[in-house]
C-alpha cells in the first residue's frame, strides 16, 4: 500500500480514533482487521516523519556548530 501524503498530527489523531474505537467496541467485528491495518500503516508513516525530521535536525545541529 502507498504510503499518502498525511501530515503527522492527522495521522496521530487517526490512530487516536482507531483506538477510541477498538477500546469502546464501537467498531464492528468485521472491521476490525481492516482498522488495524490502517493503524499499521498509519504508524510506519508516523516512524518515517519521525526518523527524517531527526534526521535533519542533526544535520541543522551540525551545520550550525560547524559555523560557530
């Protein structure tokens, strides 16, 4: 499955909302394979922001105690 273009902040409010649901027993039986699915998708995405956006802070620490 490709991966969307989501900012990290929806993502994390819909891994919040597949949780709420999954706790309440709200979500239908049927439902619950594809919503944790959804979840794992939706948790990679959120590990890969995570990774790059360190990634480049580094790299701005790094530049900046280069030019102090």
């Amino acid at each position: 499955m490709a991966k969307k273009c989501i900012k990290y902040g929806d993502a994390i409010d819909e891994l919040n909302n597949i949780l709420a649901g999954l706790e309440s027993e709200r979500i239908d039986v049927d439902e619950v394979s594809l919503k944790v699915k959804k979840a794992v998708e939706l948790i990679k995405i959120c590990r890969d922001k995570i990774g790059k956006t360190e990634l480049e802070v580094k790299r701005i620490v790094e530049e900046f105690d280069k030019s102090s």
